[in-house]
C-alpha cells in the first residue's frame, strides 16, 4: 500500500476501524479517455473541503473508525490490479470491516467481484453502461465487462443495476441480458427511485450488497469528469436516496471511473460526497 494524501477523517486505525478505504490507481484498459489513475488522490483532496458532520443523520466522522489504507501497488495490467483488489477486499471483509475502494476504472471492480464469491455477497452496479462485452478491444478484463466477468464469478441472480442507458447491440441481444436484473435511467424517473430499488432488491434477494458506483450514471452536468459520460443521466439526489434505500444491506462499496484531467472540480467533491454518505447510511440509526 502506497500514497500519504488520507481521505479526511480517516483518523482511526485500521483494527478499530469499520470502514477501510483504499485506492486502485488503474486505466489501463479505457477506450475512450483516461485519467482515471489519478482518481482516489483528486477523491481524497476533494474530502477536504468536506464537513466531517452530516447533518442529515448527525454522522460525526471524527466518531466513526475510517481508516484509509492508500492505493494497492501500482500495476498496468489488468490481471496484476484485479489480484491486488481481490486481496485487500478479502482481507477487509474477513475482518468483518467494511471496505470502500476509490478507482480508477471500473475493471478494478471484477476483484470485487472474486472477494464477494468467498462472502456470499450479490453486487448492485449503479452505471449508465451495462458493461455486459464479453470483451472490449481485445481484453476480458475491460471495464466494458465488468458485469459479465462479475456474473461469471457469482452468479446472474447475484448481479444487478441501475441507471442503464447506453446499451450496445451485443449486450442487447446476449441471452444473459434478457434475464438480467436491471433497470434504465427512463425507469428511474419513470417510476421513481424507491420502486425500482425495492424491484432490483426482490430480486437479488441477498442481505450482502455490494455497490459499485461508476459515476457515469450521473449526468454530464452534474458529473463532468468521467471517462465515457453518457447524456441524459440521473441527477445527485438519486443516488443519494438509493444509497439510503440499501444503506443496512451493504457490505462495501465502490467508486470508479472518476477521471480528474476532464473534470472541472465538482465531479470529486461528488464522490468524496457518495463516500460520506454511504458510511451514514451505515451508520444511521
Ligand atoms: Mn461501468
Ligand atoms: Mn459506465
């Protein structure tokens, strides 16, 4: 583990700590613009200018054991960074912790996927993409397959998401995809957020949920500095309500796909935000 930069109260350390944050730096495979290496560090500075109170539920973070363990070592290849996240994710979640992992780009989360196969655990992707490609130019191991390769390391009823919108032909017609657990961005405001969480979550059935957050899911307005934004996304407030909505099932967390060179600020401090709000949707009493 690498990196001085701490997510803002992270004080604790870690054997009297619930939640463990900790970074992978990684975009090697992007197909379009990268930069997403740097960003659990722009995450981090951008907690700064948190408040470490949420008044919302009274969350006192200076109260809360966070510890932040810095980025696992840094790596081109996919196979070596998906290794190292499936390590410190099992080791986390064998310590009965909570990890939250800053990305990077959503490959890092197939590691996630093979630590959740030893816990039982069920991953509900929040992404304006399906990331459903069997492979994305020429790598398995892409962030366009992260929910197939997840699906193959647990299982299609363990797998779900949200906020789909950009949907390749490929993915439309794989016979998986007819069946997978998933809803669109126009089911969202459709039918508000509540109905669609409680769907995905009959669904899954499962009371160890993971939530990988790709910030694309959010709009473009709202969430500039990503590395394939997609128009027409959800906007912060739904994302803050679905964090509440699943807050007692979740077991970890991701937040991927945040890309610094193309943001002008505000996509970070958004993500900073999700890291705070998930701990105080754990926390709330
Ligand atoms: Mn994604
Ligand atoms: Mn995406």
């Amino acid at each position: 583990m690498t990196g001085l930069l701490k997510f803002s109260g992270s004080s604790s350390d870690y054997s009297s700590s619930k939640f463990v944050i900790f970074g992978a730096p990684f975009d090697s495979t992007t197909s379009f613009r990268s930069g997403q290496r740097f960003g659990p560090n722009r995450i981090r500075e951008a907690s700064s200018t948190l408040e470490r109170f949420v008044y919302t539920n009274q969350t006192n973070f200076k109260e809360i054991g966070v510890y932040d363990m810095g980025d696992v070592e840094l790596t081109v290849n996919p196979d070596k960074m998906i290794e190292h996240v499936y390590e410190a994710t099992r080791k986390i979640l064998s310590d009965g912790k909570f990890p939250i992992m800053l990305g990077g780009e959503h490959s890092v989360s197939i590691g996630a996927s093979l630590a959740l196969r030893e816990f039982d655990g069920s991953i509900l992707f929040l992404d304006a993409h399906p990331d459903f490609r069997d492979s994305l130019l020429g790598e398995r191991l892409s962030h366009g397959s992260v929910a197939k390769r997840s699906i193959e390391n647990l299982s299609l009823e363990k797998v779900a998401a949200i906020g789909l919108r950009s949907i390749s032909m490929e993915e439309f017609h794989d016979p998986a995809f007819k069946r997978y657990n998933m809803s669109t961005t126009d089911d969202v405001r459709r039918e508000g957020v509540e109905k669609i969480v409680e769907k995905s979550l009959t669904k899954l059935n499962s009371d160890k949920i993971y939530l990988s957050l790709d910030l694309d899911i959010i709009d473009p307005a709202f969430a500039p500095g990503v590395a394939t934004p997609e128009p027409f996304g959800l906007d912060p407030f739904h994302i803050r309500e679905i964090i509440k909505l699943i807050g007692k099932k979740l077991v970890g967390a991701d937040i991927v796909e945040l890309d610094p060179p193309y943001d002008n600020g505000n996509t970070a401090i958004l993500a900073a935000r999700f890291v705070q709000e998930i701990i105080s949707s754990k926390t709330s009493h």
